[in-house]
C-alpha cells in the first residue's frame, strides 16, 4: 500500500512567507456607478466591497519579487540556501521568459538552484507548494520558494470586473525553524472547462453555468474530503480554514456544506477587501491566519483552479510562528490604501487601446 505523504514530510513545512496587496483600491460601488448596474446586487451577490489595483508599474513579476523578498526577510533564510523557486500566476509579463528567474535574481538566491513557471489557472501556487515539499522532503534542496502571484484579468463591464483584485504572496518550505508543519495534501481534478483564456486573448471567458456546482463546488469538496478519508481529520479537528475566494460567497458555502463553522474563515476570507487576487488568493488568506496562529493550531487550506481541479492541504502551528511573526501583517496592508476612480485604474490596468 502506499504510504501518504504525511509519511515522508515530517518536520517539514513553512519556515517564512511573505505577501504583497498594492495600496491603490477601487469600489464596486465606483465601478457599478459607471456602468449603471444595480450596485447592491453586486455588492450583495459578490460579497466584495472594493478591489485592489495594480498600477501601471506593477504586474505579476513585480509582486512576487516583493512577497519574496519580505518572505526571505521574516524566515530568516540565506536566499543562497534556496535550492527552488517556482511562481504561479496565469498573469505572468512574458508567454515565453520565467518569471521565476527574475525572482531568483531579485532576492539574491544561487544561480545553481531549479526554477519554473507553474500555470494552473488560481490553484497554481499550491501546487508548487506541493513541489517545494516533494523536493526538501527527497534531500533534494534544502529550502524551496512557492509562490502565487496575478494581477486578475476581467474585460470592462464584464462580471469578472467588479471582482478581480492583484497580488501576490510567497511561502518558503524547509526542515529548520518550522512555524507552520505540514501534514498531509490531497489533490483533486477533472477537465471541466468553466473558465479558460486562450493564448492571443487578453481577457478570459467563463462558462457560467459550470462556475458553481461542477467546478468549484465540486473540486473543492472532493478534495478536503479526501484530507480528511486521508488523514481521519474532521472540521472539528481544524482552527482556521481558507477556501480560495472568487467572491465571499462560494468558501462561506462550500464551509457549510463541509460543516464547518463560519467563525473559522473569518481570519482567511480577504477578498471582500482585495478581491480575487487568483493565484495569490489561497496563499494570501494563508498568511492572514499566520498572523495570528497559536501553537498547536491546525489549519486547512483548499485551492482552486479552473480547467479544473483543487488542493487541500493540512499544516500545524507550532511555537516558531509567534517568534517569526511579521510586523507587517495582511489586514495592515489592507489597511494601508487610497481610492481611485474608474479612470485612474482604466489607465493604470491599460484598459484604453489604440484603434
């Protein structure tokens, strides 16, 4: 039989993180005024009061390179002991350049170390997460860097608009000065095809009708079902949790329908302030509950992405994660913003073309 993972990883986990939220937010209400749509409809249907908005000198590359940096810092880590950096974004500045070894350079890590660029729509962070434990796990680097990072696409007046946020959030994996243990992992995927971009477009489309029930609600039940057949935990057994978060509506759902109660999302759930930042969601809502994680607490993180599949992913608080604690925590930086008006973020996320 083979054994879990669990099995391999012990004493392994998250020894630093960092995040970056760009400081520039718009208002749904801001952008419903613009468009004349119902702004309570949206408000009350998305859950999401404002977004976050990458200015015209911020991307996808630009954010990792900051989370990373601030993760390095609040580890503790020699970045030239950092063996691998893998970033996940689907809003990465180059089809054909990794990101990754922009980063690698940026924080000052050896050129002698494994980097990749991972794409699976907003669940590609996690997934090299799980890369980064394979590999420490193995023997085969001594700290691995995970990444998720986007600035999130949505066409002017398209629903994605009143929803999609920017940021990015990065995760260092080793064996030394542990503040979070890893447990356990269980992935879950099909090809169902509710939300794609195709390579010459610049805004996604989305299949409505399989947003819900076959692809969100599907995923990510299946997979902290499986944690928990995995690992014989239950919702009991977990103090904090983080759904990824296309709106605030879906992981308040997919908590009741897993029985969990409300008051164990509260710490995670930032997209009402930030929107859906995609690939930076789950690891953003993560490095909220880090803030704030005690000793012996246990957390359950679920990704997903479209196209389709999900992440769950089972850690435990241990005494380092008071000690390590940034001064800089995520509900600081949602704090810390000015608004701008619909024409200032048309210009700062280029949405004004040539004809």
């Amino acid at each position: 039989m083979r054994k879990a993972f669990g099995d391999f990883v012990k004493g392994i986990g998250i020894v630093g993180y960092g995040a970056y939220i760009p400081k520039r937010r718009i208002k749904v209400e801001e952008i419903a005024r613009v468009w004349g749509k119902d702004v309570k409809r949206i408000t009350e249907g998305l859950g999401i009061k404002e977004k976050a908005v990458a200015a015209f000198d911020e991307d996808s590359a630009t954010m990792a390179v900051e989370s990373a940096r601030r993760a390095v810092q609040n580890s503790g880590v020699d970045a030239k002991r950092i063996g691998a950096v893998f970033v996940g974004s689907e809003s990465k500045p180059y089809a054909v350049k990794p990101t990754a070894a922009a980063v690698a350079d940026a924080i000052g890590a050896s050129p002698e170390l494994t980097a990749a660029d991972f794409e699976f729509a907003c669940k590609s962070g996690t997934t090299a997460m799980q890369c980064c434990l394979g590999m420490v796990a193995s023997g085969m680097i001594e700290y691995g860097l995970a990444i998720g990072t986007d600035t999130a696409q949505g066409s002017p007046n398209d629903p994605l608009e009143f929803s999609t946020g920017g940021g990015g959030a990065s995760v260092i994996v080793g064996n030394q000065g542990v503040i979070a243990d890893f447990e356990e992992f269980y992935s879950y995927t099909t090809d169902t095809p509710d939300f794609w971009r195709r390579p010459s477009a610049e805004f996604p489309q989305a299949a409505g009708r399989f947003t819900g029930e076959p692809a969100y609600f599907r995923h990510v039940i299946n997979a902290a079902k499986g944690l928990f057949a995995k690992t014989g935990l239950e919702p009991k057994d977990f103090d904090h949790v983080v759904f990824h978060q296309p709106n605030a509506k879906f992981p308040l759902k997919a908590a009741k329908i897993l029985g969990f109660e409300e008051e164990k999302l509260k710490q995670g759930l930032v997209t009402p302030f930030i929107g859906n930042t995609y690939s930076a969601c789950s690891f953003i809502g993560l490095a909220s509950i880090l803030d704030v994680a005690r000793e012996g607490e246990r957390i359950l993180v679920v990704s997903y992405g479209s196209g389709a599949g999900a992440d769950a992913l089972s850690f435990k608080a241990t005494k380092e994660a008071e000690r390590k604690r940034p001064k800089e925590t995520i509900f600081n930086m949602i704090k810390e913003k000015e608004y701008v008006d619909y024409a200032t973020y048309v210009k700062h996320r280029r949405k004004l073309k040539d004809v």
